[in-house]
C-alpha cells in the first residue's frame, strides 16, 4: 500500500509537488491517469493527491539502498542462522540482493503450485520498454514451496513503476490472477500454464481518474471478479466486477464521504457472496491521508450478493488511532488501518484488525467471527500480546476447524526496534485460538535489521499467507531497517 508522506521535504519533492500540484495535464503524462472518456482530463478535486509521494517513496528506496551497499550492509547475501520453529522449515529471504517490499502470496487449492510475487525497488531496470522500478517479481513453485524457481519480472507496465501487487489461484481451474497498480491505475492480468505467461494486462478501473490499493476476490469459477481499490474523491472506497473472467470491467464508488477507506483483504464465499474488510479513517481536514487521524476509525465489512449489483455496509467496530510510526520517512499512519477476512463457508467469516483503545496508545490484534454474512458479530477477543504494538494481521482457512493467522508483534514491552511475526489458529471458526503464539520470524541474522531479538521495522503495509493442497501454510512478510529501507521479503513454511 502507497502512503503519503507529509513529514519528508528536499528539492526532490518540492520538485515533483510543483510539477504536478494542480496541474492536470501534468498528471495525465506522468502517472497515465485517464480522462473522463468525453477527452477532458479529470476535475481538479479527482487529481491524485499522492502522486508525487509515489515517485518520492522510489527516489528514498533507491538513496537507502545504494547507501547500505556503500556501507556493506546490503545488496550481498549473509549467513541466515537461527533453529527454525518447531514444525516449520525456518525462515528465508527472497532475495539477498534486492530491496523488496509488501509480498503477495497464493497457492493452488488441488495441485502443488504456490506463487509468490513481491514490489522490488532499487533494482537495475529488468524490462524492456519504458518500465522503470519498481517492478514485481514473481516466483513460483511446483512442489508446494520447498523450491522455488529463479524469479522473474512481470514485465507488464508503461510509464510508471509498478505497486501493491496481489495474486490469486482460481479453485476450479487453477489460473493465476494478479492485479498491480501501473503508476496509480490498477491492472489485471492471468495465467493458464502456472505463470510461464501472461495475459496482455486489462485496466479495471475504467475513467476513474486515480486509484490506490487493489484488492481482488474470484468466485470459485473464476468468471466472477471483483477489485476493490480507493481512488477520488480523497480516498473514497471503488468496486470494479468483470463477470468474464477479467475481460471487460465496470465501475461503482461504494461510499462518498470526505473520509479514506483502505481495502485490504477481501473473499468470496463458495454461494458467490463477496466480502472486503476496509478501515475507514478520518484525517485532518478530511481526507488528508498521511497525517495523523483526528479521530476513531472504523472497521467495515462490504457484502456484494447477487453478482455485485446489491451492496450493504456492515460497520464491525469503532478504534483509536494507535501508536505513530517515527521511522526514518515514515508516516504516522503507518501502522494503522488494516483489516484480514477470510470466508470458510457460505456466511460463516473471521475478521482480524489492529487498532488502540486509547488514540495514540499500542495497538493490539482483535478478532471476530459472524455466522450470519456479516449482519451480526461476536465479541472481540484479542490475539496479540497486551504491552506490545501489533499490526497487519493476515488470515486464511480451508474450513471451521482450520483457521489460520500470522500478525506483526514487537517484543520488549512495545520497543518498535525488535518486531517478530506470530502465527496462530483456530479450530472452531475463530472462536477461541491456540494458547500459545508460535513466532515464525524464527533466523536471528541475515540481514543488517535482523537480530535475535527480531527485525527492526515493518517493511511494508502487508503480507499475506497461503495454504497448500497438502494443508501445509506458507507466509510472507517484508523487514527493514526503517520505512526508507533497506528490506527484504522474508517467508516461512510448514514441510
């Protein structure tokens, strides 16, 4: 997820702000934003606010990396040690040499392929064209991520970096679907043979003028599809639905409202309704995103029945804003906002989310479970660690009995200079969870950041998990030295 950083400044940004602030036309050429279809470019109140933080965010990428490797602390692969969790494999970075952020995770429900695609900045220009970085990495296994093949860029981008990467396994027919955000339009392309290739990429967001933070859910067929992403005006919530398989697309704002709703996890259940969890923040001035929130946030459950043509709005619960983030270039917001469900069966979803009881106190893990599609809720129960900040759960199951979740968790008392990932599960639907959190952020070096007590900073808004067809969990996280980087993508396994 692309935030916005008002906190940063230099002739670089104060650069980009004076190219693009106000300027429509600019805007178009840079980030490929379309007209209105009538050949007007969009109105003034739609120009994407965070256009200049995006090429802000790569210029600091790139400057954080080529300074490590000046130092000799990045950009060289060095020894991973650590004994591995019971029943995992043990930790392992991606890449050794690259500076990667906010990996996505998918795996095939009845065959052994797993995929794994990953934001890579700082990196020599991998595609032909005008394509510069970051681009996605993609990997992919055939043997239920024991191996993993060489990587290789998908090289499906124009004029702009490509973001926020996101990638699906069909159940019925086991394509690849995986959306990116080519500048700040959200594109979608397919696989039929396990990722050797790809469709040409299709946009899904029609003449929206901007958009930020895809999210995809499929029904088990993969005809019916459906993106949620925010985009104008100020980060209002968007659906787009192709009922072709990712042919053809149509769009509908959800919600108007001076508030910014992130979408970040969504699912469709086997009956074809289709869920997204999005938080619903209140910033400065209505919509200043980047900003610390001037008040609660709300956590949201959008239902989509009847092929997405009915919508109902499910308020799930009222939070504070927690802990500000004070890493180098980091937002505010930063650990704020995020929210993971998982649909098992027809009307039965677990939700996750992080959020404080007191604004600008830590956050912790809260989870709820609904039997009824989201019209009614159980109580919170709280799976991270009380004294700790907690952030960016993720969430995946195959039924009742097999719920599955991993969160970010400082250790020593809230020190957000040592963070591990924890995984827990349920067996009955999310009501209660096992006793005792397994950390699976389990290599004590590797990396500048990594010590035995863990890594320094969250690197990136998300991660994601996965479930084999042997039920076995593969999950992906990203770790830094601080907002700016370096990081790297980090994964674990159960054999």
């Amino acid at each position: 997820m692309v935030r916005l950083n008002v906190l940063r400044s230099g002739l670089f940004f104060v650069a980009v702000v004076s190219l693009i602030g106000g300027l429509v036309l600019a805007q178009n050429i840079l980030f490929g934003a379309p007209n209105d279809g009538l050949g007007r470019g969009p109105k003034a109140e739609d120009v994407n606010p965070e256009a200049a933080e995006q090429a802000e965010g790569a210029e600091a990428h790139q400057e954080g990396f080529e300074q490590a490797v000046q130092a000799g602390t990045a950009g060289k692969a060095q020894p991973i040690t650590g004994a591995p969790t019971s029943g995992w494999a043990g930790e392992k970075l991606v890449s050794a040499t690259a500076d990667d952020w906010e990996p996505a995770v998918a795996t095939d429900p009845h065959a052994p392929y797993a995929y794994l695609l990953t934001t890579r900045y700082a990196s020599t220009k991998p595609c032909p064209g005008n394509c510069p970085t970051p681009y996605i990495a993609l990997y992919t296994s055939s043997d239920g991520g024991a191996s993993w093949d060489a990587g290789k860029p998908l090289c499906a981008c124009k004029g702009s970096g490509q973001f926020d990467p996101i990638i699906e396994v069909v159940p019925n027919t086991g394509a690849v679907y995986a959306l990116y955000m080519n500048g700040f339009n959200v594109m979608f392309v397919k696989s039929t043979d396990h990722g050797a290739h790809w469709t040409a990429p299709v946009a899904t967001y029609g003449n929206v003028s901007w958009n930020d933070k895809p999210i995809i859910a499929e029904s088990d067929s993969g005809v019916d599809v459906y993106v949620a992403f925010n985009g104008p005006t100020r980060g209002d919530p968007w659906l787009a639905q192709s009922h072709d398989s990712g042919a053809t697309w149509t769009q509908r704002k959800l919600v108007d409202s001076n508030r910014y709703i992130f979408a970040f996890d969504g699912d469709v259940d086997s009956s074809g309704t289709v869920y997204f969890a999005e938080t619903s923040i209140l910033y400065g001035g209505g919509g200043n995103k980047g900003t610390t929130p001037t008040g609660p946030i709300e956590e949201h459950v959008y239902v989509l029945t009847q092929g997405g043509q009915t919508f109902t709005d499910r308020l799930v619960d009222s939070i504070q804003p927690g802990l500000a983030c004070v890493a180098a270039g980091c937002p505010p917001d930063f650990y704020l906002g995020h929210a993971a469900i998982t649909a098992y069966a027809p009307g039965k979803l677990v939700l996750l989310y992080d959020g404080a009881t007191a604004a600008g106190g830590l956050q912790t893990i809260t989870t709820r479970n609904s039997g009824d599609g989201g019209a009614t809720w159980s109580g919170p129960t709280t799976l991270s660690v009380t004294g700790e900040e907690a952030v960016a759960p993720a969430v995946e199951s195959t039924s009742a009995s097999d719920i599955r979740a991993w969160y970010d968790q400082t250790s020593g008392g809230g020190n957000v200079d040592a963070w591990n990932i924890w995984y827990r599960t349920s067996s009955n639907g999310g009501a209660t969870w096992t006793t005792t959190p397994v950390k699976i952020s389990d290599a004590s070096s590797g990396a500048a950041y990594k010590t035995a007590n863990g890594f320094a900073e969250v690197y990136g808004d998300y991660g994601e998990l996965g479930i084999t067809s042997t039920g076995r969990t593969i999950a992906a996280w990203g770790e830094g030295t601080s907002y700016d980087g370096p990081g790297g993508v980090w994964f674990n396994r159960q054999p």
